[in-house]
C-alpha cells in the first residue's frame, strides 16, 4: 500500500485546503512523488493540488462512486507515486446523509485504511479547542484520527494555550500549525475557491506557505504517520476478492476509435480527471479547445463534451466569439454528440444574463435562458434516471451525480424535452435534448457506473475522423 493520509476539517472554512496544499508541496519539495486526492464532488480545490504536486489530483465520493470503484481509481492512482495526500470535504463527518457517514470523509479515509490528520480552527479559542478535538476523535472509534494541525494560531502564547491540553486531553500529537496570516487566505467568489486556471494565485503564495508549513508543522512526522496506512480487510469488499465487480478501466489497451473536443479554458475546467482518463482510456483521443479564444472545433471532432465552469465570468466574451458559437452549431446540424454540464448547458443554451444583467446570446442550440442569482443555490447529490437514449445512458438507466450553481433557468424542462428525471427530488425534469445535443446541470463521474465512458465513446465514433 501507498503510504497515504487524509487531512480533514473539524468544518469548512478551518482552512483545511491551504494546509492540505501547503503539505502537498512541502512533501514534493523534499524530493517525494505526491499523489493528491480530493473527498467529495469538488472541481476547484483540485488545481490547486494539481500545482503544488505537479499531477493532476483525482477526486474519490465514496456516494457518486461504488466504493469497489473508489479503490480501483485510488490504487491506480496512488501505485505510480511514493506519497498520497487526501484533502477531505466539509467537516469530517459530513456527507449525503444527517444520519449515516455516506460520502463523508471518514467513511472514504476508513475504506482505504488512512489515518486522519485533523484541521481544528483555533482562531477563536484556547483550551476549549481540546473539546472538540476530543468530540471528534471519540465520534467514531473506528476511524484513525492520528494527530491534529491548528489553524489560526496568534502567538506562541496562544499555542501554549491550546496544545498542551489537546495533547493531554486525547492523547494526539499537535503535529502544528498554522498562523493567523492574512496573506495565506485565498480570494473566493459564489462558487468558492478561485481556480488556478485563471491565474489568479501567485507562484509566491506558494512558495510562502510551504516555506511556512515547513517551519510550523512537522512535514517528516506526517510522512511517517503516512506509512500507517492497512489495505482494506477483504471482509468488507468481498465483491473485490472474488472478482464480482467490474473494473471501470478497461483491462487491456483499447484502440483509438473517437474525438472528443473538451472546452479547456478560464471558463470551463469542471471536469473529474478520471472521466477524461476513462475515455482516453475506452480509445478516445481527448483534444482541447477554447470556446473564448478559438475560432472553430477540433478537426475531425466526432464529440462535444463541454463541462462546467465559470462561463457567467466571461459571458461577454464567449458571447462576442461568434465564430466559435458558429462552429457549435454547424457540429449540431451534422449531428455530432454535443453534451453540456452546468456551465455547458448554459452555454449551449439561448442566452446567459451575468452578474451584469446583460443577456448575451448563446449557441442558442436548447431552449435554456439562464441568469445569475445572487440568493438561491443549487446544491447536493442527485440520482437522475435517462429520459431518452444519450450519450451517456440509455433510456431508463439511472447513475448518481451532483449539483453545483448559482444560475437559474428562465422556464424550467418539460418532461419530454428533458435529459433527465431526477429521482431523488420526486422526478423533476432536468436538462434540455434537442437533436444531437444534451444540456444538463448535473455533473456525472463517468465512473459512477460502468460502461458510462465507453458508452459516450462509441457515440462520438460515429462521427470522427481518424
């Protein structure tokens, strides 16, 4: 096994990213081949692992994935590097339920056997923080909490205060710390982080906070509780032993048949790793394009995936790039496979009002009319049924996805337009399907069920050149 820990957060907002990243790049600095891995659905915290380790981080939700999946993506992953690092997601204990640890951190750090590196905030408080370490550390035995990092830290005076009583109340070593420095926080905006694909985080700030988790916490420690990491008992996977469940990859190499275009750009980088690496790995030749700065599709695109992002940021400008809209279209009327997630579908759909309260048009290829609200989130786990035969599902087939923005629709879907049904919010319809096109708001992991990446392929060969 890969030596592996999972830094996890009393909460969000104890700063559990920056740590996790700021342990991330301490450990390769000190010349170590790190893997990053991120609890949950998240696509921004991501790329900042991804430039701290240099590989990109892969996301592991013990709820969107079946947990036989969940192991396969991390041995994967984590069997090319020497050092794994998970940041977790929302508080430890969080997940999908108020009553079970379904797609919670702990239920992912207990499946893969890693002990847990506990972020508390102590911003606020002194002794005190010592209950509440103890609370989580006694919530469930059978999770290895194995030391805790402080967050917000004053003075020498103030450590003083908080760690003698956590290590003497749990018994848990106070691995360090972090102080109370404004230059460490990150600007965020309504969807939270600001991805590092938009340039907005210095290579300073970066080499500012490592330097710093290098004189406040004990990087080589953490190494080292890193090696406590135990296989998963058989017992709990039995499907594993015996061969039962099908892998998501694909056991021997597949020949190219399909391309896909994938909009990479400042306004769409919302996509899981893996689900482009299952269709390359399913034969498709991933190619890269800007709907803001290039003038046409891929050559010999057979497929569209155009995932979410923050297209409201730079609605002007994909609006204003009439060329690229044009090719779209052009792709749609030849039927070529055009599917949209979030900011895809508004993309794709008729025009996008943006905090501004412009309307710009858009490709105009599905009847959404979308506008930013400053006041209603959609958020949470959602399990869709396929209206209709797509590039993803047959019709009838069911997978689980997530849901993630601020934008609403002008007209909600009629059933008979829809992609999906979602069967957890008592059938509503979701998406927008018209021709060769699919808009839809919620993210799918194509390794949520198998055969999702292999299905999408051999849509997409239809129409490809190669």
């Amino acid at each position: 096994m890969t030596p592996t820990v999972v830094v996890a957060g009393v909460r969000s907002g104890v700063g559990k990213t920056t740590i996790a990243t700021g342990i991330m790049g301490a450990l390769t600095r000190r010349g170590f081949a790190v893997q990053p891995f991120k609890a949950g659905p998240d696509y921004i915290d991501p790329s900042y692992h991804q430039v701290a380790c240099g590989v990109p981080s892969r996301n592991l939700d013990t709820w969107l994935l079946p947990h036989p999946t969940v192991l396969e993506l991390y041995a994967k992953a984590s069997a090319r590097r020497q050092i794994s690092v998970v940041e977790g997601v929302m508080g430890l204990f969080d997940g999908h339920s108020s009553l079970d640890e379904e797609g919670s951190t702990a239920q992912l750090a207990k499946l893969i056997g890693a002990p847990v590196i506990l972020v508390a905030d102590a911003s606020k408080v002194a002794r005190s923080v010592a209950a509440e370490v103890l609370g989580y550390q006694r919530f469930d035995p059978a999770l290895n909490v194995a030391g805790v990092i402080l967050n917000g830290v004053a003075s020498d005076r103030h450590l003083e205060f908080c760690k003698p009583q956590i290590e003497a109340t749990t018994g848990l070593p106070v691995l360090g710390y972090l102080p109370r420095r404004p230059e460490f926080e990150q600007p965020e905006r309504h969807l939270g982080l600001i991805p590092t694909v938009e340039g907005t985080v210095a290579r300073q700030w970066y080499d500012a906070l490592i330097a710093q988790i290098e004189e406040t916490i004990d990087v080589g420690r953490i190494a080292e509780l890193a090696g406590m990491v135990a296989p998963p008992a058989p017992s709990a996977h039995p499907e594993l032993v015996e061969g039962r469940h099908p892998q998501v990859y694909p056991s021997e190499p597949q020949p190219k048949r399909a391309v896909i275009a994938v909009a990479q750009d400042k306004a769409f980088n919302f996509y899981y790793q893996d689900s482009l690496d299952l269709l390359e790995a399913w034969g498709a030749e991933i190619v890269p394009f800007s709907p803001l700065e290039d003038a046409s599709l891929p050559e010999g695109a057979g497929g569209v995936y155009l995932g979410g992002g923050f297209p409201e940021m730079f609605a002007a400008e994909l609006s204003a790039n009439r060329p690229m809209l044009d090719s779209i279209r052009q792709a749609a009327e030849r039927d070529v496979p055009i599917y949209g997630e979030c900011g895809g579908l508004m993309y794709l759909g008729r025009s996008l009002t943006g905090f501004d309260e412009v309307a710009y048009p858009m490709a105009g290829l599905i009847p959404a009319v979308s506008a930013m609200s400053q006041s209603r989130l959609s958020l949470g786990y959602r399990e869709v049924e396929a209206r209709a035969d797509g590039p993803l599902l047959p019709a009838g087939q069911q997978v689980r996805g997530h849901e993630f923005h601020w934008s609403t629709l002008e007209q909600p879907p009629q059933d008979g337009e829809s992609v999906y049904r979602v069967v957890n919010q008592g059938g509503r319809p979701d998406g927008f399907r018209a021709g060769s096109v699919w808009g839809t708001y919620v993210h799918v992991h194509l390794g949520s069920a198998p055969g999702l990446a292999l299905r999408f392929v051999e849509t997409c060969a239809a129409r490809s050149s190669i």
